[in-house]
C-alpha cells in the first residue's frame, strides 16, 4: 500500500496535513475532547421557547456550503448528521479573514474529524442546527470519501459495488446510513436473545473453538496445528459436545454464542466462519424446546422491529407463535407423493437419480433423505414450519423417538425457505451414542468427509450419566438476515470473508467511485 500511486485528491489532502502542522495545528491530537451531546438526542429535545443549550459534539465532516464570511457543514456522528453553523467571526475573531480561509475553507475537508462546541438553535428556514463558537480538527482525512452526488433528482457516485462494500465495510458505514441500522438491530437481536434465556436462569458459557475432535455436527473442519503440544487440532463445527458434558456436570441449563467455522462452500446463506447459538436444558424434551422456540422468536421480532412481522424479498414473514409441525416423512410424502418410510437406501438412492437429484454413491440413507427434503421441501416453507421427527440415520446425536425407534426426537425450524433452528431431545443412552459414533465411521470408509468422528471422552461423560435433555441450535446470521430484511448473509456480517484483494485493481476501482468533488 506504501508503494501505490496516489490520486491528485490524496496528495492535496497530505499537502494539507503538511500545512497544518506547519501552522502549529496538530491534525492528530492526543488530548481528550469531551463530548456532551449526540445528533439524534439533540435535535429530540430540542425546544424553541427553551434556554440556548451548550453542547459540545464531535463527529465526521459530510459536506460544506461555504458562503463568505458564514457557512454550513453536516457533521456526522455515531447516531446520524447534524447541520453547524460556522461564522468566521466567531472562529477567527478580529480581522483574521486568512486564517479563517485556509483553516476552513482550504484545509478542512470532507471526512474529517472535528470537534464543535456551541450552542442549538433553529434556523430560519427551520433546521434544528449547532451554533460553533469552536472548531477542533480531531483527525484528518486523507482518502477522499465516495460521496452520492444528486444530478436532476437521481443518485450517482454512490458507494453501491457490493465487493467493494465488503471489503471495505468502515466506509460503507460512513457513507451508506442503513447498513449501520442492520448492525444495531443484530446487537438488539443478541440483546433480547440473552435476556430471554437469563430471565429463565440459564447460564451463558464458553467453549474452546479449538478441539481435538471436530465434533457436534456433520461437515468438513478446518484443521490447523497446536506447536506446543504438537498435535493437529480443529476450529469448532459445533459447540454441541461441550455444552453436554456441562449438563452432565450439573448445570441445568447452559447457553453459548459461538463462533464457528465449516470448511465449505460460501453462497447467499453460508459464510465459511458464522455464528450459532446453542442451549441445553436438563429435564426438558424437543416437545418443550419448540414452544420455548417459537415463543422466544416471537419476542425477538418484537424487540428489534416493534412488530412480529418482517418483510423479506417479496414475502412477509410472520413470527407470531404458534408454528405448524409437520413429520420429515409427511413433508416428502406431501411435496413428492414418495413414502420415505420403510425405504432400503438402494431405493432412495434410485428415487433420487429419477427425479434429478445430484446424490454419490458415499451418501448413506440419512444423507439421501436429506437431499430429497433440501432440493424438493425446504424452500417451500416460508413462514415458519417446525419439521419434526427425522429418520435415525440423519441424526447421530438424538434420542431415538419414544414411539417410533426408527424415528429420533428432532426438530428443524424452517422460515423463508431456510433452516433456522435444529434442535433434539438430546440422546443421553451411552451404548447407542456409541454404536451411531460406529455407524458415522462407515460413511467416513465410504468417503463421507463430513461424518462425525468418534469422540471417546464424550462417550465417557454420558456413561457418569446425562439427565434428560433437549439442545437447540439457531443460526444467528440467518436470524439477523430475515429480521433486517436482507437478501444475503454478506449484508449482516461486518467482515464476510472474501478472497485476497488484487491490490492494484481494488485501488484503481476504488479511485475511479471515489470523485469527490472539491470544494
């Protein structure tokens, strides 16, 4: 970055830094500057018939309307803009006309820091705006925002290149104001998640993220190497196996938020590292985790949008519980008129070939079975559907249905075409946790690189004995997805991974959106 060639705006903007310094103004001063009051707040309270109220208030230069002696800036701060009246008289004293001019009107610009003092008034065509009887230059600016430009009532110059918005996620959040409420409303969603399970006296915990065993879930870990012991070690696919052996410790209900990380394909709906919630509560079934479920999701649409309805794309999703339940072997049977039930994996491997679905001769009948449901089921739920009741050789980890043993006890929580909770009663019955353990080993020979792995330590946790229990599991970043509305999971991520930057066309990308007119 050292090395690159600098656009004329940028080696303006250092001429600048170079010109204040030498004026004996510090562009990036170390002392603090004490803000007392924020754009939104300020505006709200304020009144016309009031005392003149001194604040002090500190944020980005968005744009200037210089006008002689008296002028106009925007500034922006941590909760929206706010417009400051600037007068040379009161800035610059006296007859001081040039410093005026070349600390305001020349040096000063657009996406600089500055702090303001003075005091809120309205002005005449009605603006609720910030007298300045001070200036303070807090840190200079020497990139160019790409600021919207309006020509005949249209936007251009915007800042709308979504490789670029990724990659560069601090300036979309300056200049681009609804994707900093995407991510205030994720940290609501957090927010009422967590005070939903601590108002019911579960505890929140942490779990490594590296592990011996990739265990907890079915797919394909990233493994990286621990020097100091020497061994191989695994991010975490699933917090699941930690959170039980805390169930067998005696917690009786324990939750994490946690970041995990599969080593597979990235689409509109995956990110390889994503963040999963998960909890466990003792003497509970999956009967009682989908009321919990649904009640809970209800108060999360409530929290963050003040209502349980939410528009994603073209359909209108409504949390508002209750949600169906629908059998795995129901659903198929509705969508495809094929009973799953009693089906030898030959037969569901031949059904899957007839009607077009890309299935390998590595996939067993749990992986069959869930082909048929994700390519001809899943996206047909939009409003949420708990799919319930799922054949044993889809789910290792779940107590076998009370019943029915060819069945287990689990959920998927479905909602806009898109899994968004799994959940089980959890198996607590050591000998046939290991015999599924066994069986995962097959598919891993067959060439499954997602099967579980054998996980000993777990095995002799659940033999001191797990009470009943039912775990849940809900994707975050989907959650954050539909209760903003957005149409891919890049959008409520801050940092989606991406691959390496080629430094020379970003730069030369960027140059080219970034035009900033200088005033």
């Amino acid at each position: 970055m050292a090395n690159r060639e600098l656009s004329e705006q940028e080696i303006v903007r250092r001429n600048s830094l170079e010109t204040l310094r030498n004026m004996g103004v510090e562009p990036y001063p170390a002392a603090e500057f004490p803000v007392t009051g924020h754009s939104a707040e300020i505006k709200e309270n304020f009144k016309d018939d009031a005392e003149p109220r001194q604040v002090s208030v500190a944020g980005r230069v968005m744009s200037r309307r210089i006008m002689g002696k008296a002028s106009f800036m925007e500034l922006q701060d941590s909760d929206g803009r706010i417009q400051v009246y600037v007068s040379r008289d009161d800035l610059c004293p006296g007859e001081d006309k040039e410093l005026y001019n070349s600390l305001f009107k020349k040096l000063l610009d657009i996406g600089d820091f500055v702090g303001i003092t003075g005091e809120v008034f309205r002005t005449k065509t009605g603006e609720i705006s910030i007298h300045a009887r001070s200036l303070t230059l807090l840190s200079k600016s020497l990139r160019p925002l790409p600021i919207v430009k309006m020509k005949d009532g249209v936007a251009y110059d915007a800042f709308t290149d979504p490789e670029l918005r990724y990659r560069q996620r601090y300036v979309d959040l300056v200049v681009n104001p609804g994707v900093r409420d995407i991510f205030i409303k994720r940290t609501r969603m957090f927010n009422s998640m967590r005070e939903y399970f601590n108002s019911h006296g579960y505890l929140e915990v942490e779990t490594p993220v590296l592990q011996a065993i990739p265990g907890g879930a079915s797919a394909r870990p990233f493994i990286t190497h621990h020097n100091a012991l020497d061994i191989p070690l695994y991010l975490r696919i699933a917090d699941e196996l930690y959170l039980k052996r805390l169930i067998v410790g005696g917690f009786e209900g324990v939750y994490e938020f946690s970041r995990n990380f599969r080593n597979e394909g990235m689409d509109r709906t995956h990110n390889p590292e994503f963040t999963c919630m998960e909890i466990y509560v003792s003497y509970k079934d999956y009967r009682w985790m989908m009321n919990f479920t649904e009640k809970m999701l209800e108060k999360i649409a409530m929290d963050v949008n003040g209502t349980t309805k939410v528009k994603v794309g073209d359909n209108e999703i409504d949390f508002k519980a209750p949600y169906p339940r629908i059998t795995m072997r129901q659903a198929i049977l509705e969508k495809t008129g094929f009973d799953i039930d009693g089906k030898s994996e030959q037969e569901l491997f031949d059904f899957c070939r007839a009607n077009g679905i890309e299935v390998d001769k590595t996939m067993g009948k749990g992986k069959l079975i869930d082909e048929i449901f994700g390519e001809k089921c899943e996206g047909t739920y939009i409003q949420p559907t708990f799919i319930i009741d799922y054949p044993v050789e889809m789910s290792p980890l779940t107590k076998r249905h009370r019943e029915n043993p060819e069945l287990t006890e689990r959920f998927e929580l479905m909602v806009n075409g898109k899994e968004l909770a799994n959940a089980y009663s959890e198996l607590n019955d050591p000998i046939d946790q290991y015999e599924r353990f066994v069986d995962q080993m097959k598919l891993a020979d067959k060439g499954d690189d997602e099967a579980m792995i054998i996980d000993h330590d777990f095995i002799r946790a659940l033999e001191y004995g797990m009470p009943p229990t039912s775990g849940m599991g809900i994707g975050m970043d989907r959650l954050a997805m539909l209760l903003t509305g957005q149409p891919t999971i890049q959008e409520v991520l801050l940092f989606p991974q991406m691959r390496p930057e080629k430094k020379q066309n970003a730069e030369e990308k960027q140059d080219a959106d970034q035009s900033e007119t200088r005033e």
